[in-house]
C-alpha cells in the first residue's frame, strides 16, 4: 500500500469537465445485447441457437477483477484456475491445464492462441480493462465458423468502437499483490470520417509462495502502448485498424533437473517476452441485402522460455460475403489464408529440443453456413460447414446443424450436433522434452544403481483430434425480472493424445539429453516415451445461469456447472497426455450487487470450485473464495473502490502446471485500492 499516496497525488491534480454515464443493463437490454460470436453476424443473445453468455463492460467493472483470465470466471461453465502470478489453465467443457489446446480464444476476431502449443500463452493477452465492451462466451464447437481449434468452445474478447472513448481516462490501483497498475487512454475524432483512441498500460505484480514457503519468484511487470482507429470514409464502407505493442517480464522457479542427489532444484528465472500485433478489417455495403468483409492481421512474438525459445510470426487473411436475398435465408461464406513462421531452441532449463528448429505452416480454408427460416419468429434451421487444408493433417471437415424454436417470447429452445478438430502442433509432433529423472531407488530398471532419464516426444504422422458434439438449452424469461439459462451436452472424442513406452536407448547421444553408455562411464539411463493417437473420451454435462433483478438497486447472478467424463486407453498403452480429472466435477458461483446509496455500489462475489487431480496426482482440494468490492462515485467522471480477494483463505493453490516445469504454487490473498477518472 505504500504506493498509494504517490497515485493519488499524481491523480487529485487532474480536472475532469465531461462525465461518462455509468449504468447497469436492463434484462431486456441484457438479453437483446447483440453477440457475433456464435453466427459471425448480429443477433441477440436470446436468439442464438447456442450456450452463449456475455460478460459485459459493467460486470468487468463491478467484479474488480484486473486481468481478462481473471474476469473470464465470470461466465458458466469456464474452467479458469490460476497456476502462479502470470500463468493461468483456462478452458470450456473439460480438458483444462496450462496450454488448454481445444479453446479457441480471440480478440477482436484475432486469434491469440499460439500455433506451437495450440493453446494461449495468458502472461501476454493484456488489455485497459475499461476499453472492452463485452467478452462473447460460446461454450461447445464453433469450428464451422471459426476453425480447427474451436472444439470445446470460443472466446471472444471486443474492444469498444473508438467512438465511445473519447477524452481520457485515467486507471490506478495499488495494494499488497498489485503492486501498482496505471491505465491511461485519449480519445478523438478524425474530422467527419472517424474517431481513435491511444492507449498505454503498465502493471507490477508481486510474487506468490511455494507451499507457503519460500518466494515463488513469479513477480510480473508488463508494459503495453497500442491504438484503434474507425472510419467511416464513405456511406457504404466502414474500416477498423487496431495494435498494441508490448514488452512482459515474468518471473519463475522452475525445475532443473540433474543426474546426481538431489535429481531436481528449483532455480529462479525470467520469462521475457515481447512482440506486436496489427489488424485491419474492410466491411462494405455492395447493396441493402450484400456485404463483404476483408480481415487481415500479423502477430510477431519473441519469448525466451526456460523450456524453449520461441520466435514466431504470423499473417491471417480471411473474407466474408454475407446476404439475405434469398427470401428466408441468412447466408454467410467465405475463405481464408493463415501462414506461420515459427524458430524453437533450446531453453535456458536444457529440457526441451525441437527439429527442426525452423518450420513454416499454411493453412487454406473455406465455409459456408445458413440459417433457414422455417417458420418466421418460430423455427430456424441452421446448416454450415468448414473446409480446411493444412500441412500437418491435410483436409479436414467440421460441418454443425442446428435448430432454434421460439414458442413464445419468454422461451427459445436450440438443440445442436457438431463436428470439430483439434489440429497437431509443433508441441505434438516435432518436439522432443527431458520430462523426468527417476532416482536409482525409484526406478527398478536394468542398471538401477543409475537414475532414469524419462522423455516423451512427439510423432511426425500424429492426426487430428476429433469431437462429435451434441447439445440441447433452454433460455426462459419467467418473469420481468428473471431470466434463466440451461445447457446440457454430450461429447464424444476420439484419437486423443497418449504416451507409449518405446523402451530404453542405450546409443551415444550428442545432444543435451542424457547418453546411456553401457561402460564404466555410464552415468545415467534413458527411457523415451512417444505420443500416439490411442485414447478416446465420453464427457457430459450441465450448466445452468440466471440473473434476479428484484428492483433497480439489487442484482443476483448465478451459476452451476456439472461436469462427468470417462477416458480411455486402447491397447494397454502408458497413459493419457490430457485428462478429464483437472476439471472440477462441480462449480458454483453467485454474485450480489447492491446500491445502497445513489453515488455507493457494493458487490460480493462467492465461487466454489470442486477438487481435481493434476495430470501427475497431485491432489488440489475443493474451496470456496470470496471477492468483495465497495466503491463510492461522488460524480459519474470519478470513481473509487476497495477490493478485497481470497477472504476465506490466507492462500490456495489452484493448479498445477502442465508441463511439469515449476512447483505448485499458492495464490496469496489480495486487496488493493483502485481510482479511475474520466475527464
């Protein structure tokens, strides 16, 4: 805390003389709200014929988290667990851990997950909370739209039109963990065709502890400077140009492995990653029923990894061609082009190897969907797949149907069957890791007065992951002041990644893994292990939302999520690479907003999360948690608020991190005071 009086000095010098309204959405505002995510074009939440939940700008702001994986707990049925200060295991539906690789996330319509792993690296998705406008939840496939990747489902994160950020803002916080973050924006307007916004954010977080312990040396500092541009320069066109630029150091302890007592050590290290990212998108009206859309974006990142070293670029180029000209149908196609140029060496930790170290990706795609009108404001079909090529897998096929019935205005029911695939990466064909040593007195091996070195590797031919997906929900207004949402599924998969013994190597070895030489030299065995495609999963599941406003001054939302899943294993082999068991069975989470006064907001906010078992049996216990927010806004332009996070618990661990590189880490307690000033 003892940041705080320095910000708040610096920021009782501002003058504000405009005001930005600050208000809750109405339930029928909130279920009108207009989502993209699931159909790539505007509907209301209540007419998409899929689980859709919408996390908007005020619930970001009322629940006082500071990240987007933070705030991403807000919706049902998302599995997020933070592992250390900058690591997170986020996922839909199952199959969470550290590099959740059957979620698609995207900002803006970008997809941010990294092609390696085919997971998203959460230490560098940042943004000025205050500038997003909503996050679109589609939980269950969305790849007839969106891809390979989008099996258990999508996340999209919108900015906010840079019209609706005109004038500044200026964002503090300060307390125990968050050391210090400050947020600053200016909006403007260009001429009659447009408007912008700049932005800059930097943030310093302090470390958490090692099974209350020792430091667990992940403090994190990042800082990010980006802009978004929206013209209109003719009557027909609309153009939307955004980047950010941005430099992130985390910390961490993570294993070093050894051939000698005591086998492994914890050695603290960096994390330095920096990059940028661009994107510009071109929508044109050709007539009243026809619009085409061109999308492009580039990413670069350069991180340096104590398991690897990763320099990677990436250029997106998508179309869009949309038209309701057939009478009753609402028809959208279109194409894209994706090249990935990535280098991975070695890391500072010597666990990890790739070949080749260089490799370049393209994938080609198109698609088609259309909703079909069967019976207007009652039945609509909906029929669509996605064709895509990439070099790995060659051609692979993600078609979806679905069908929406609205009885009433109070009622819309959707039932769905979808195909999705989860394409390889690098991660699971071209990479080889020093998992493990095993201790003489552990392993029982030929030569066991000498440790075990254990690696797995991935396989050139290794094929798609596939999810046949069937889903049913019901979305009810019983009363004005209620609404409810319901969702079942049921999921199949198949040819889901395993790990098959290959058996010891005794050949020389002149890279940085360990060499078994059967001489009075020996100093180690190795044991490899390869994945392979042999294991298949049954999983199902229930989540139900709502959301209780009584009157003006109250506001209840909650939700529950079931979850069940059986794996398994064909022919004997070693064992799965992912695992339905790091998913809690149950989930809980209810949160209480409440006006006292007309310039006071108070809001709790109580979650329980069910115990779970990490991939190598490490036992994280059920909890329950609670985050308290008390804010007092003497003007609409000034607003200041007290956080307080983990009441119930001095620390609590989480997660366990896939790959198995650091320890398991508890999540400390936290309370921070934060001042946000618009003028």
């Amino acid at each position: 805390m003892r940041r705080l009086p320095f910000i708040f000095a610096l920021l009782s010098s501002a003058v504000w003389c405009a005001e930005v309204e600050l208000f809750d959405l109405s339930l029928d505002e909130l279920l009108d709200v207009e989502v993209v995510s699931a159909s790539k074009r505007p509907e209301s939440v209540f007419d998409a014929p899929a689980a859709v939940f919408v996390i908007t700008a005020e619930d970001i702001r009322r629940s006082g988290v500071t990240s987007i994986p933070e705030a991403l707990r807000l919706a049902p049925g998302i599995e997020a667990a933070q592992i250390d200060s900058n690591k997170w295991a986020i996922s839909v539906r199952g199959y969470k851990q550290r590099f959740s690789n059957k979620l698609l996330v995207l900002m803006d319509g970008r997809p941010i997950y990294s092609p390696v792993f085919s997971g998203v690296f959460w230490d560098i998705q940042d943004a000025v909370l205050e500038d997003i406008d909503r996050i679109e939840v589609i939980r269950g496939p969305g790849a007839t739209l969106w891809g390979a990747n989008a099996v258990n489902g999508v996340i999209n994160i919108l900015t906010k039109n840079s019209d609706d950020t005109r004038g500044v803002l200026i964002s503090a916080l300060s307390g125990d963990q968050e050391r210090g973050t400050i947020s600053a924006r200016y909006g403007g307007t260009l001429g009659d065709i447009g408007s912008y916004r700049l932005f800059a954010r930097y943030f310093d977080r302090e470390s958490n502890h090692v099974q209350g312990e020792r430091f667990a040396a992940d403090d994190w500092q990042q800082t990010r400077f980006g802009y978004r541009v929206d013209l209109s320069p003719t009557s027909i066109d609309s153009i939307i140009s955004s980047g950010a630029v941005y430099e992130s150091r985390a910390g961490e302890a993570s294993w070093d492995l050894l051939f000698e007592p005591p086998y492994r050590q914890l050695t603290e290290r960096t994390q330095d990653t920096n990059g940028l990212n661009f994107s510009l998108q071109w929508s044109r009206a050709l007539s009243a029923d026809d619009t085409f859309t061109l999308q492009t974006f580039l990413e670069f990142e350069d991180r340096d990894w104590s398991i690897a070293d990763i320099n990677r670029t990436t250029v997106d180029l998508n179309t869009e061609y949309r038209t309701t000209r057939f009478a009753g149908h609402n028809l959208i196609a279109g194409a894209g082009y994706r090249i990935n140029d990535d280098q991975i060496t070695e890391g500072s930790a010597q666990r990890a190897r790739v070949v080749p170290e260089r490799r370049e990706e393209e994938v080609f795609n198109v698609f088609f969907q259309d909703d079909i009108e069967l019976v207007p404001d009652k039945w609509t079909l909906t029929l669509g797949s996605k064709f895509e090529y990439n070099d790995f897998t060659g051609l692979e096929t993600q078609p979806n149907v679905r069908l929406l019935w609205k009885p009433s205005s109070q009622v819309s029911w959707w039932a769905s069957a979808s195909r999705a695939v989860r394409t390889p990466g690098r991660a699971d064909r071209d990479y080889q890791v020093l998992f493990d040593i095993l201790p003489p007195q552990i392993s029982n091996a030929p030569g066991s007065d000498l440790p075990i070195a254990v690696t797995t590797g991935g396989v050139r031919d290794f094929p798609s992951e596939v999810l046949l997906a069937y889903e049913l929900g019901v979305k009810l207004r019983p009363l004005a002041t209620l609404t409810l949402d319901l969702a079942t599924y049921y999921f199949d998969y198949d040819r889901l990644r395993t790990v098959e013994p290959v058996g010891f190597s005794c050949e020389p070895d002149s890279s940085a893994f360990p060499v078994c030489v059967l001489s009075d030299q020996t100093t180690s065995l190795r044991f490899d292990t390869v994945q392979a495609p042999d294991a298949f999963a049954r999983s199902r599941g229930i989540e139900i939302s709502g959301d209780w406003r009584p009157n003006i001054n109250w506001r209840l939302q909650g939700n529950y999520s079931f979850f069940s899943g059986e794996e398994r294993v064909r022919g004997g082999i070693f064992g799965g690479v992912d695992s339905l068991r790091t998913s809690p069975r149950h989930q809980a989470s209810l949160r209480l907003g409440y006006i006292p006064a007309s310039n006071w907001e108070t809001d709790i906010w109580v979650r329980y999360v069910d115990e779970i078992l990490s991939l190598d049996g490490v036992p994280i216990d059920r909890y329950v948690t609670a985050d308290v927010r008390l804010a007092w806004l003497p003007k609409n332009s000034l607003e200041l608020s007290f956080v307080a996070k983990g009441l119930f618990n001095d620390s609590q661990a989480q997660f366990v991190s896939q790959p198995i590189d650091i320890p398991l880490t508890e999540i400390e307690r936290s309370m921070f005071l934060q001042l946000r000033v618009n003028f």
